[in-house]
C-alpha cells in the first residue's frame, strides 16, 4: 500500500473550485492526484465550487450574498448547490480523475450519511455546521482501491439539505477519517501576511491575529479557522498551497516546503 511499505498514509486534498474551472489545471492535478494515490496510498478529494455556484446564479439573475465568507443559503441556493456542486463540478472532476487512471467515485456529505450537519445560523438559511462524520464510506472505497471525490454538501437524518464550506467539509472529512495529511490547494500562493507576501509557516494564534486585523478575509478567514480546528482535531499536517503551481502534489508529498505550513501553537 504505502509507498516506504508501511501502513498506507491518509491523505486528504481540498481542491478549490477556481482550479477546476481552468480545463489544464485540472488536468495536472487529477495527474498529480493519480500519482499521489499509487505513493501513498488512500487520498480523499473534498472540492468547492464557489466561483462556479456563483456563475450559475448570476446567470439566472440571483446575487450571492456572503457572510465571513460563507454564501447565504436560500431555498433557491439549495437547488443550484446540488446541480453545480453535486452536479456538473463533481462529475466533471470525477470524470477528469478517471481519464487519468484513477477509480474516483463522486459522492457528497449527504450519501451514506457521510457528514452529518445543523443550521449554523438561521441569517444564513441552509448553511450547515458538521455535527457527525460518518467515515465509513470513505473507508470502504479507499479500502477497494477508490478514491472519493466529495462535494461540500450535507444532510441529517430527517431528510434537510446543507450547503457547507468546503473547507470545513474537509476538515471534518479528514479528522472522521483519520487523515495524516490534510492539503488545501487553492488560487493563491499561501496565505498573505501583512507585508502582502506568502508566509512559509503560520501558527494558529497568528492566524487568528491575520483574521482579527482584516489581514486574511472572506474565503481566507474561512479557510483558517478550518485548518486550525483541522490542527485542534489531531491532522499531523495542514498546509494552504497553490494549486497552480508546477507540480504541487508532489512537491508536498516528498516533504518539500510549498505555501504556508500550519502549526498549532
Ligand atoms: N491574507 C490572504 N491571503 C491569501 N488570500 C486571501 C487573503 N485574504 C483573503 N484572501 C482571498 O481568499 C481567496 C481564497 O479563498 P476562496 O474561498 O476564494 O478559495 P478556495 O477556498 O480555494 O475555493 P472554494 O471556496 O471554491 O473551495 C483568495 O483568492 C483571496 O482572494
Ligand atoms: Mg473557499
């Protein structure tokens, strides 16, 4: 399985939705994602979609309206999430993983009960806070060689419907299933300090202090706090990378300093 002959290395890689939108970037990284797989072993793709969610609604004369970042969630939201996110973002990148050797099968929170979630705040409508992982799923596939490609959506047990930052599904996702690694590729180059430069390293309370002084907003902000509770939650290793960049799965799995690392303290 693992690649040094050990037990296989979980890993757990949040693609953000901008990347997908770009047919060659997608492409190096569903090669990178197969590559990765055959070294390390189990690897679960959790996506966003933001920039797709608000194309679609913009098209049909709806405005998206955030708060700290997260979309407010109507019921008409509710049903773009599920043909953009569930829909064309996640058969496109199931599709694409396909073509490049990988068994991927696209699923979302909602399927067996994979991430289980509650209103977060009623001034957000369907936006969903995750309660409970249900990682078994994620197991089984990974266990017969799959890999899961999950789209940020979640349910509970009476039937309701979540739209959930897909960072916050990743994080839940990867301390349900125990990941050891946990990869945020996104479109910039790390995490933007003060001075408007990528930082190599950041603490968790420095995050916080990048929030608090407006340093690091919208999907930045939301981003942090997921990838600190990702630290809360026991992850070995958090790091905000560049999807972009040349080969950046692999720079990562081989250790090599990329983005900005996370470290609690
Ligand atoms: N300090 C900062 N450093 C870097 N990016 C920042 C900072 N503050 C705000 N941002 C914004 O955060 C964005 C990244 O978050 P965003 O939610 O857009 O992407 P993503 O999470 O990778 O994709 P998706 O939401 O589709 O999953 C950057 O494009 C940038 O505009
Ligand atoms: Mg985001």
């Amino acid at each position: 399985m693992g690649g040094n002959g050990g037990a296989a290395v979980k890993i757990l890689v949040k693609l953000g939705g901008t990347l997908l939108d770009d047919p060659a970037s997608k492409l190096r990284l569903c090669q990178q994602i197969a590559r990765l797989q055959a070294s390390a072993g189990q690897v679960t793709v959790v996506h966003g979609g933001g920039k797709q969610m608000t194309r679609f609604l913009s098209e049909r004369g709806v405005e998206s309206k955030f708060v700290g970042g997260l979309r407010v969630t109507s019921p008409d939201v509710v049903d773009a999430l599920l043909k953009v996110f569930t829909g064309s973002v996640n058969k496109e990148l199931a599709s694409a993983l396909v073509a490049a050797g990988v068994r991927a099968v696209g699923i979302s929170g909602i399927d067996a009960a994979l991430a289980e979630a509650e209103q977060l705040n009623p001034e957000l409508g369907q936006v969903g806070r995750i309660t409970k992982v249900n990682p078994e799923i994620l197991d089984t596939l990974c266990g017969a060689g799959f890999l899961p490609v999950v789209a940020c959506v979640a349910g509970d047990r009476s039937g309701a419907i979540y739209n959930v930052n897909a960072d916050q599904m990743a994080v839940a996702c990867a301390a349900g299933w125990g990941a050891d690694k946990l990869y945020f590729l996104t479109d910039v180059d790390g995490v933007r300090g003060r001075d408007g430069t990528a930082l190599a390293e950041l603490s968790s309370s420095d995050a916080q202090a990048l929030i608090r002084d407006g340093i690091a907003t919208g999907g930045m902000q939301a981003k942090l706090n997921a990838a600190c509770d990702a630290l809360e939650h026991g992850v070995g290793e958090v790091v905000i990378a560049p999807g972009a960049a040349e080969d950046i799965l692999d720079t990562l799995s081989a250790g090599q300093p990329a983005g900005t690392r996370m470290y609690k303290g």
